[in-house]
C-alpha cells in the first residue's frame, strides 16, 4: 500500500488501522501509523484518535498524551471521542485521580463531555473502590451537566453490592427509577446474584417476579445464577426445575449453566446425574470445557470412583483441552487419598514437564500422601527442600509433618518443628494443638499435654 502510485487517498489508511483495532491489534496499529509518518503519509484527525485509542489500551499513555499534543499543534479540535478515549485510558492504567484531573481542565477550556464520558469516570471510581466518589459525581451530573443513564447507575450499583452496602445499593435502583431510568436485565442480574450468595433465595425469585412484571426478558445469567443460588443451599430439586424450565421460555441453556448443574449435582453426591447431563452436552454438539471437565473429575475422585476419571482425561486430550492446576490436584489429591502414590508422583511429573507449577495445595497435598503411606523420610526430605527454597509454608503444611512425626512416635522431632513454625512466623492453630494434645495424652505425658492445652485455651483457640 505505501508503495502504490499514487499514494491511496487518507481515508483508506484510516479504514484499514480502524479495522485493526477493533481486532485488538493495537501494536500492528502503531506499527502502521509509525511507517505512514516515515513515508510522509500525513494523518489526518480520524487516524491520530485511533492511534490514541490503542495507546491506551496499550497502557502507553504518554504516547497517548504526545499524539493529543499533535493533534493541537495541528490545528484540530479535540471531540468528545478524543477526551473520553483519554479519560478511558488513564482509568485503565488506574490513574483515575489523573482523569478527574484531567475532566476539570478539559471542562475549564470550554469543552462538553457526554453520557459516555461520565460514565468512563463513574466506571474508574469503582474500579478503584471509590464508590462514594462515583456517587458524588453522579449527583454533579444530574444538576446539569448531562443526562445519567442505566450504564453509569448500573455501574453503581454493582460496585455497592460488591461493597455489601445492600441498602445503598436497593436505594440507587429505587432513585433510578425515580428518575424515569428503567432497570435492564443486568441490574436485575446483579440483585439476584447478591441475594443467592447470602442464601435468600426466595428474595431472589421476587426480584425475578419483579423483573417479569416490568417486562424486562430474564436471560442465561438469571437462570444460572439462581440455579447457583439454590445448590448453595441444597435446593438440588429447585435448580433441576429452573434449569428444565428456562428452555421453556425461549432461553437456551449454555456450557456456563450446563457446568453450574454439573458442578452442584457433583456436589450433592449425584455424580452419575452430573454424567448423565454432560452426555446430554455431546448430544447437543456442545464442547465442554476445561471448568466443566475439572468438576465431574473432581466429583468422580471425591465419590472415590478414580477409574471413572481417566476416560474423561483421556476425552479431554481428544478435544485439545488441556488439564489445568485445579484439575491435577484434584487428581492428585484422589490418589494420596487412595494410597496411589506412585500414580500421585508420576502425574506430578508430567505436570511440571508441562510447565504447570504446583501450589502449596499440592505440595501439602503430596507431603500428607508420603506421611500416611509410610514415606516418613521422603515426606520430610521435601519438606525440608520446600522450606530451604523459600516456599511458602502454612500452618497447614506444618500441621501436617507435624502429624506424621506424631504417628511415627517421633515426639522429638515434632516439638523442634513446631519451635521452627513459630520462629518463622506461622503460628499453631487448633488442629495443629490437638495433634500434639492427643498425642501426648496418648504417651501418658499428660503434664506437657496440660501445658499444650493451657497455652491453647490462652491462645483462644478453644471455645
């Protein structure tokens, strides 16, 4: 293109980098914008406000504010696309102080933002947890300076439900109301939400009834975030009705919603309804993912049923999904339980070959494994590997060795490695003082057990 004669008019550049920004190709982009200039190729004003736009998302922002500084010295006039892009940016880099800033300098100088510009700042005050200050400047907005819209009140809203300011945010949908602003579906979907994740289910099915009657169409969230709701109370059955019915209203069920029923029937101990509906998904052409696969693994290892699993891992590598840190240790965690160490070890290594770096689950997962299959010394060769490398060792994994010493009648040893627990800074819990209780009483050392539960009940860790 840069080497046709004659040079194609502007507007084509201009289509060809707005093409690519919208495929996220920001850095191409630049790229392009950086050889147009190097030709000669003048910009015009379009072109310099994309490349603004992928300099923000690119979190370059002094670029950004050099092609602003261009544009000016060109002779154009910043629209409301350019200071919102700007504003947006500095949101996204977390500098929203920045944007404020920036909005009162820009509004000093004569310039009108709109909706979208407010709303970008209300967003940015959220994002940061100054929901209070979102609110402040919601009520500037509505004196006068642009009409607030369900985007900027549902941004609000969600931010105060995430603050658990339930009656704030109960308050700001009636107000919105109030001022002729109907709520949509998402506000709707984040009242559900928050009432299914403390357990108020029956408040949840009035907000739907609410959102009916107001002839707002609930869709997949509201369905799957009710089903949610009721499995996290043990409302197997309600779940099972919202997922069957949902279809009957025109919503079609997804592999999000098709996971959530997985995930909470395997939950409940109905594993093989949870294989029964995931073989409804192949029936309907649907790819599960790599979250719907780890939760049927994860209810067939914890049903004990390990043979079930390698089938499903077997289909996983058939379909290019790839085993992820929470499906290994589920996994692994089902071995150890079941005395496979040798399997544990061997799925260990794989996942490391595969560049997949265990947590402190799997380590204190592994640990416990060696402990209760008689791998004392290997238990503690690891242990001591873990600590000299600078792992993060928890209470739980002290627990845990400290457990295995206790079985092995290695009292010596457990005490010294509780004084290095607490010279490390990790403090004994409840588990980690009945262990050690126990096993003294066990001994008929029941002087030093006495003390262990004097300091325990100083401590406040028994009630």
């Amino acid at each position: 293109m840069f080497h046709m004669r004659p040079v194609p008019p502007i507007y084509e550049f201009g289509q060809i980098l707005g093409s690519l920004t919208r495929m996220k190709h920001y850095s191409t982009t630049i790229s392009l914008f950086k050889q147009m200039e190097l030709k000669g190729i003048q910009s015009n004003f379009v072109i310099l406000n994309i490349v603004i736009n992928c300099f923000c998302h690119l979190h370059q922002m002094t670029f950004a504010f050099s092609v602003f500084a261009k544009i000016l010295k060109l002779g154009y006039h910043p629209n409301v696309i350019t200071l919102s892009t700007l504003m947006k940016g500095l949101c996204l880099n977390s500098e929203v102080k920045k944007a404020l800033t920036f909005h009162d300098k820009v509004v000093a100088q004569g310039f009108r933002l709109n909706e979208v510009s407010y709303g970008i700042l209300i967003n940015g005050l959220c994002k940061v947890g100054k929901t209070g200050a979102a609110i402040k400047l919601l009520r500037i907005i509505e004196s006068g300076l642009c009409k607030s819209n369900v985007v900027m009140y549902s941004t609000i809203i969600d931010s105060l439900f995430k603050d658990n300011h339930e009656k704030e945010a109960y308050d700001m949908v009636n107000k919105m109301i109030s001022n002729n602003i109907m709520p949509h579906v998402y506000i709707y979907n984040i009242m559900i939400d928050a009432l299914c994740k403390e357990g108020k289910i029956k408040e949840a099915k009035n907000v739907l009834t609410v959102m009916v009657k107001a002839c707002v169409k609930p869709d997949i969230v509201t369905f799957s975030t009710l089903m949610d709701g009721n499995f996290l109370v043990n409302q197997v059955q309600s779940a099972k009705h919202i997922f069957n019915a949902m279809t009957q209203i025109g919503v079609t069920s997804d592999v999000y919603s098709y996971s959530i029923m997985i995930n909470g029937l395997c939950k409940s101990k109905r594993v093989d309804e949870a294989m029964n509906l995931f073989q409804k998904m192949h029936k309907r052409n649907m790819i599960p993912d790599a979250v719907t696969y780890t939760t049927l693994i994860d209810g067939f290892c914890k049903s004990g049923r390990i043979a079930d699993v390698w089938d499903l891992i077997d289909e996983m590598h058939d379909r290019n999904q790839q085993l992820n840190l929470i499906t290994y240790n589920c996994l692994i965690h089902a071995l150890c339980k079941n005395c496979h160490l040798d399997q544990a070890f061997e799925l260990f290594k794989t996942m490391m070959e595969k560049g997949i770096l265990p947590n402190m689950y799997i380590w204190n997962t592994l640990i416990d494994g060696m402990c209760r299959g008689g791998r004392l010394e290997e238990a503690q060769e690891t242990f001591q590997d873990l600590l000299i490398k600078g792992y993060p060792l928890d209470v739980h994994s002290y627990t845990i060795m400290i457990n295995g010493l206790c079985k092995k009648g290695l009292i010596d040893e457990a005490f010294t490695l509780w004084s290095k627990m607490e010279d490390n800074g990790c403090l004994p819990d409840a588990i980690t003082f009945e262990i050690m209780i126990t096993t003294l009483f066990g001994r008929d050392e029941n002087d030093k057990a006495e003390t262990f539960l004097r300091e325990m009940i100083f401590r406040g860790l028994l009630t």
